[in-house]
C-alpha cells in the first residue's frame, strides 16, 4: 500500500523540499553508514572465525560461543551504552582528564553522534551475522585442500588468503548482506543519534510534517536498498565457494598456536567480546544501580511487551510452520515459501508501519484499541516469519525422506501425522524459531512506535523515549530486560551451532 502510494502521489511543497534538499543526504548518508558498517564487521567476523575455526588457544571455547552474544543486544541499546560510555561527562573521557590534567576542549575525542559512529554501533550488534556464517565455511573446508597448499610452500597468512579465504567469500557475503539489511531497517539507533538516514526520514515526514506521501517515496528508496540486499544474499547462496568430491575429505584439525600468538589471538578476541558486549552492558548495569531510586514501573511495559511478544510470535510460528510442513515433499514450494518470508523480512519496520497507516487512513479506522494490535501483529508476522521459517526447514531437512513414506504405509496422514510424527521430531527446531520470534518482536522498534495503541508502550518504546529525552538513567533498567531476553536464544543457538560443528 505504501509502495503504491508513493509512485501515485503527486508532488507537493514538502516533497519538493525533501527532492531538493533532503533526499540526497538521507540517501547517501544511509549509504555510507552501510559501507562503514560493512567494512567494520568484516574486520571484527572473518579473523575472528580463521582463529577460532583453525586454531587453539586459551579461551577459544568460550570465544567460540560467546561472540554471538552482542546480537541479544538491539542497536538502539547499545547506542545508549556506548553514547554515555564516550559522552564528555563519561567515564572514558573522565578518566583522560584525570590522567593528562586536559579539559575537554584540548584533546580530541571520537564523537558517536555521527554516521561512523553508528556504523560502529551497528555493525558491534550485528556483526555476529558474518561471524556464524565464516565459522561455519572455514571449519567445513578440506582438510586435504589446505594440507596441499601447505606443502607447496603456502604460509598461515597466504593460507588464509589465498586458499580459505576465496572459497569461504561467497558464503560470508551472504551472511553480510543480511547483516546489511537490518542495518538498513535501523531506526531506534539513528534517531538517537541524531543520524539523518532514510529511515528516520520516513517516520519523520509521517510524524512532524503530515506527509505520508513524502514518507511514502522515502520509503520506496529505502526499500529499494533492502531488496538489493537481499537478491544479493540469495545469489550468494547459490555460490558456496568449491565442492570437495575427493573421498579423501576431511575437516581441518585445530593448530596450537606458539605461546606470543596465542596471546594475542586471546587477546585480540578478548577486546573484541569487551567493546560490543561486556563493556556496553556492564555500564548499563552500573546506571542501573547508581540510579536504583529513579526506577520506573515496569510491569505496564512487562505486561505490553508480553502480549504483543506473545501474539506476535504464536502467529508467526504457525505461518512458518504451514510455510514449512505445506513445502516439505517439494522443492520449488519450499524455495517459493521461503522467498516470500524473506521478502517480508527484507521490509524494514518503518515501512509496514506506514502502509498499515494509509490503510488506516483509507479505510477511516481509528488507531486505537484492537486494530491497532491487529495491525501490529500482522506486522510481526510479515516481518518475522522468515526468522521461524528458517530453523523449521533446517529441522526437517535433516529428517530421512522415507519417513513420510512409513507414516503413510501405517495409515497415518494428514493431521494425525502431524501430531504424531512431524510435530515431535522438529520440537527443537520449532523451540528455537518460537524463542527467536518472541525476542526478534520484542526488539521491534519502529513499527511498534508508529502504531501501538495508548498505554501499550512497550520496553523498547519506553527505553526510547527516555533515551532521545537525555533520560538514560531511567532507560537502562527496560534496556537491560531486552538484552536479558535475548541472550536465552542467542545461548540457544550458540549451543546448537557448537553441537552442529562437533558432530
């Protein structure tokens, strides 16, 4: 609706304003954030993965699964760590002063409340995306393949880049294209920040000029971007690097490294794992005990989040579990089902929350009550589905093909086969896509901000709102239930991805 919208609209002052002056900057500000971001989660993901896939060293088994953490952490909390963290009254800056006796005017100090540094703040968030998905390309590499170029002379570096490397690019690019696309679908992080890109764009035409036909183009180029990414990510996955057909293949073993190198690979993790999730969430708790007496009630927001999170996910686990079951006996339904979760998945939040509100505005309903909550979890479930879809297809691709055919030669078929054979054999994959949905909506910024119903703030609303008011002291406490919910499927898939590689 919003698409068709925004190519129908006619032109008017506001838009003209926003062709002339705006567009252009939303545009390429949006862009070179993403490049920025790209760039650093490269630099944080595949060297990380070489060392941990390839080598031994002190502390490489809780490396292994705790560099997944920082994605329990939704941007926008870690911009409010990391903004009070740097800010002139901070601790780091505090504590050069106290060192060097300087005021702040005479040294020079990064400054987070610019497009790099919500490039940082991001990619510290989302960079485990690229992570899961190098580990997994360097630890399935051959064994035989790297022997080979070892004994023609190659060295550990030319190994990684002239042998590893150029076989695992095509997969790690596709884990940094949807990386890139949540990027894109940011807005909690930017609008704090101060970062014109296009997402702020679009809730801003809505919310301060009355536009929603401006907001509507701005949301076409928004859209665009994300699109892009995802074609990208599919390609990709078509292009796994080389196929080992050698009977000989073997995983590659772990090589212990000499002592200097295996401290600074712990060291090199270490820092890594400090900066993009101890370091912001022990400040948040720190704020959080200093400020106890400013604590807000939270059960209001507990009981919203819970609700919606709860709604949110129940459907979208039954449409990925239809996606699912309805595709498994063909190939091309499976593909088809799982590029139109993708597709929903690619639109950021902004943008279905403004198309639910021209269909509001179309249809003369009023945003209160149980339209607005309808209209939020069908937002949900177009937005989320394909995170449910994901692990459910990977459960039953592992599951023999015969098994229908035993089912069926007992008399078992339809529902009772659902019952008693489908549902009990992908209960860990659903388990995991039903966790994944419930904490994927509760980090649902944008969209719940434009539509929730009045007194349906949820934490995420709430921390926001706190946090844009220079209120941060009262934002960490639903700040950190957030990130608290997250870390129980983030641990849960860290696990299954460890158990995965061992067997």
């Amino acid at each position: 609706m919003a698409l068709i919208a925004g190519i129908a609209a006619g032109d008017g002052a506001t838009w003209d304003h926003i062709l002339q002056n705006r567009l252009v900057p939303y545009t390429l500000t949006t862009l070179s954030v993403l490049l920025i971001a790209a760039t650093i989660m490269l630099g944080l993901a595949v060297p990380t993965a070489w060392l941990i896939s390839q080598y031994d060293f002190p502390g490489r088994s809780v490396f292994n699964w705790a560099m997944i953490l920082p994605l329990a952490m939704p941007g926008y909390v870690m911009a409010y760590a990391w903004a009070d963290l740097m800010g002139v009254a901070g601790p780091l800056q505090t504590q050069i002063r106290d060192m060097t006796g300087l005021s702040a005017r005479d040294y020079w100090f990064p400054n987070l409340f610019s497009a790099p540094g919500l490039a940082f703040v991001l990619a510290s968030t989302l960079f485990p995306y690229v992570y899961i998905t190098a580990r997994a390309a360097f630890s399935m590499q051959s064994l035989t393949t790297l022997e080979a170029a070892r004994s023609l002379g190659s060295s550990q570096l030319d190994l990684f880049w002239r042998v590893a490397l150029p076989v695992a690019l095509p997969t790690i690019l596709g884990g940094l294209c949807l990386a890139l696309m949540e990027a894109a679908a940011d807005y909690g992080a930017a609008d704090f920040l101060g970062i014109q890109t296009l997402g702020v764009g679009i809730i801003r035409s809505w919310t301060s000029f009355g536009e929603p036909n401006t907001a509507a183009r701005l949301a076409l180029m928004l859209i665009l971007i994300a699109a892009t990414f995802l074609i990208a990510s599919r390609m990709l996955q078509g292009q796994r690097g080389t196929q080992q057909t050698s009977s000989r293949w073997q995983t590659p073993r772990r090589t212990e490294l000499p002592s200097q190198a295996a401290i600074a690979a712990t060291a090199t993790c270490m820092l890594i794992l400090l900066i993009c999730f101890v370091a912001p969430v022990a400040r948040l708790l720190w704020l959080a005990l200093e400020n106890r007496a400013q604590a807000v009630d939270l059960a209001p927001l507990l009981r919203s989040s819970l609700i919606l999170g709860a709604l949110g996910a129940g459907f979208a686990f039954i449409t990925a579990l239809v996606f699912s079951l309805s595709s498994k006996r063909n190939e091309t339904v499976r593909m088809g089902a799982r590029l139109i979760a993708a597709a929903g998945y690619a639109a950021p939040g902004a943008v279905l929350g403004l198309g639910a509100l021209f269909i509001l505005r179309e249809t003369g309903q009023a945003l209160s009550g149980a339209v607005a909550i309808g209209f939020l979890v069908w937002i949900y479930v177009s937005r989320f589905t394909s995170a449910g879809v994901e692990p459910i297809q990977a459960t039953l691709a592992r599951l023999p093909k015969s098994l229908d055919q035993a089912s069926q030669s007992l008399g078992t078929t339809g529902l009772r086969q659902f019952w008693r054979v489908d549902l009990p054999l992908i209960a860990p994959g659903a388990l995991a896509a039903t966790l994944i949905l419930f904490v994927e909506i509760l980090k649902e910024l944008p969209a719940t901000l434009m539509l929730r119903p009045f007194g349906w703030d949820t934490l995420a609303v709430r921390a926001h709102a706190y946090a844009t008011d220079e209120r941060l002291a009262q934002a960490t406490l639903p700040s950190l239930l957030i990130v608290l919910a997250g870390l129980v499927p983030v641990l849960l898939l860290s696990w299954r991805l460890s158990r995965t590689e061992r067997s």
